[in-house]
C-alpha cells in the first residue's frame, strides 16, 4: 500500500524523449560517470566531433541526458542550461508535475540501479543498451510536485555536504603526504646525526611472516581469519569468519601477534596496511598478507606510517610494474629500504601522523 500522495507510474509518465537538434552556438556536452553533464573541452580526453551542430541533440535545463550502453552504470547527467550532447545519447525532457532533480536522486536508488540493468538488452554486459522505450516502461513510486520538490531540495543538501566533506578529507589526505615526504626523508646530513637515522632494508629490521600453521596442525584447530577483504583503512575488520582448520581456506595460514604489521603483498598499490591489536592475538591471517614483526628499537606504529611514504609506494610500483598479477613476494618485502631515526624520533612521528589519521577517520565517518 502506497504513502498518502504518491503514486505508481512508468518512467514514460515522467518522461518524453527529445529529438531536437542543435544548433551553433550552444556548448557541446558530454555525459560522465561521476559528474553528470560537462562540457566536452573540459575533459582530459579531447573528443572532436565531426558532426555539424544541427545533427546533435538539443538539451534545454531540467532535461535529464543519459548514455544508452552506460545508463545501467549511472551515466546520465542533469543539464543545468542550454547544450547539444551526441546523437547517440537519450535526453528525457520532463512532463509536467516531474520534478528533474528528484528523479536524478530516484536514478541513483540501488533498486532504480537494478531496473537500469534489467531493462538494458545486448549480449554481453559491454554491449547492453537501454533505449527509449525500455526506459519509459520502467514501473517507479513517486509523491506529489511538492513532496518531489522537498526531497530533491533535501537530499541536494546532503550532496553538498558530501562533497564539501570530501573536498576536506582530500585536502587533510594531501597535507598528511606533503608532511610524510618532509618528515621521513630528512635533507640535511645534522637531522640524519641528531635523530640517528638510518637507511636499512626492512628485513633488517624486522622479520617477515615468523609464524605459520603447518600442514600438521589439527583438523578441529579453530581460529578467526583476517582475509584480504578484511583489512582497510588502517584497521581489521569486526565481522571476521571463523573456521576450523581442515574446512579453512588455503591461504589461511599465518599467525599473528600483537604489535605484527599486517601489509598485503596482492595488489599492493590498495595499501592494505594494519597493525595487530591485542585484541586480534591468536588470530590467523591469508597468506596474501606479509606479516612484519619488528625488532627490538623499531616501533610498529611507525613502520606502519612509513609503509605509506612515497618512497615505500615507488619501490612496490617499481616490483609490480608490468605484471599481469600485481603482486609481490616475502622477498620483496625483506628488500624495501626505509629510513629509520632512533626510537624517540620515531614515536613521535608516529603520534604525529596518527592524530592526521584521526581527523581523516573522523571526517570518514562524519
């Protein structure tokens, strides 16, 4: 049973198809994944048309303008003006009591998402097209003008603050690099001195996947098991599968302690990176990962920062350059060189960059 005020229709009730055709004078658009309708010039990838003006398409402001092989993915674009797109786009011009941008919010729904897919035809997912008349049998839920138009106004303002918050953590992720590149590779031969740094390979340092399960272990040996999904943001997640060893995947065999770095060797460039809590000892991890215990005088917390240097990131991109399989090996990982101060220097370069993490993780969550 519908909400008072909202009724069912199809997308055709919404929506009539423009054919108008263009005309000089009028900016050429095209349509993106992630930001709508833009102006072709402004794209990195030029893309000359040698159609004249009046063999595009009209849009008018409110008119909706989507990619037929890519509207299953989200690629349609709400014009805010006047511009002629390709011929080979779909503009929906609306009809009357339609609110456009309402409708662009209904279009990103995961299950408007679905219907986009379902009502796309080709033979492989590359190929999938959603023509006029596909789209306009859509069966949608929609309110009243006005409810329309408090929802859009709505849910625009969340937008707006998405990406003002988004804008912010990229700005604090930017600053947390240029901070890294100032402060793990010092310029002046004093600093080297006075804070005792040193340029070591990582397995002099610290030893890589100490311990595993072996092919003896007992079939009813239960443990808890960090996957390669597991792992993000700098921490392991809570939902973690629990197995017992004769039913565990392959993978499952490296122990963990409190105080190991976990840094995943498959497609490196994710920077799976986390440090081992307490609370995860006795845990198991996949073989994906490598498991680094430091040595006495070198700090876990600040291993963990460095891994994400630009100097650490060259040298992974430099191993797995031209790989079909991005990934590198425990050898690999013994061989990174880092640069390493005494321990006092490195906790507190730890602490420092931390609290950066802290307000990226609060904005994250914000």
């Amino acid at each position: 049973m519908l909400a008072e005020g909202w009724r069912q229709c199809r997308m055709g009730d919404l929506f009539e198809s423009r054919r108008e055709r263009g005309r000089p004078g009028l900016p050429l658009l095209s349509v993106t994944m992630n930001d709508g309708l833009v102006d072709r010039e402004d794209l990195d990838r030029k893309q000359d048309s040698a159609l004249a003006p009046e063999d595009h398409l009209l849009v008018k402001p409110g008119d909706i303008a989507y990619n037929m092989m890519r509207m299953w993915q989200g690629a349609f674009g709400l014009a805010d003006r006047e511009g002629m797109v390709s011929p080979a786009y779909v503009v929906l011009k609306p009809r009357s009591g339609t609110n456009s941008e309402f409708a662009a919010h209904l279009l990103r729904s995961d299950r408007l998402r679905y219907l986009l897919w379902a009502y796309s035809y080709g033979i492989t997912e590359d190929r999938l097209r959603l023509y006029y008349q596909d789209f306009a049998a859509i069966r949608v839920c929609i309110p009243d003008a006005n409810r329309q138009e408090e929802i859009a106004r709505a849910l625009s303002s969340l937008d707006s603050l998405i990406a003002t918050v988004e804008k912010l953590i990229a700005v604090h992720q930017q600053e947390k690099s240029a901070l890294m590149r100032q402060h793990f590779a010092p310029t002046h031969a004093r600093q080297w001195r006075d804070h005792g740094w040193r340029r070591l390979q990582l397995g002099e340092i610290a030893d890589i996947d100490r311990k595993s399960l072996s092919a003896a272990t007992a079939k009813d040996f239960r443990f808890r098991y960090i996957s390669l999904a597991d792992v993000g943001d700098g921490r392991i997640g809570d939902a973690l599968e629990e197995y017992e060893f004769s039913a565990a995947p392959s993978r499952a065999r490296r122990l963990v302690d409190p105080g190991d770095v976990l840094m995943a060797t498959v497609r490196p460039n994710l920077k799976s990176y986390a440090v081992v809590r307490e609370e995860h000892r006795g845990l198991v991890a996949s073989t994906g990962f490598a498991v680094i215990t430091c040595k006495q005088g070198v700090l876990p917390e600040y291993l963990y920062q460095y891994l994400f240097s630009d100097d650490v990131q060259r040298q992974i991109n430099a191993l797995v350059a031209g790989s079909n399989y991005p990934a590198i090996g425990s050898s690999d990982v013994a061989d990174l060189l880092l640069n390493v101060p005494d321990e006092n220097a490195q906790a507190k370069l730890a602490n420092f960059f931390g609290v950066q993490d802290r307000k990226i993780s609060v904005l994250e969550r914000y």
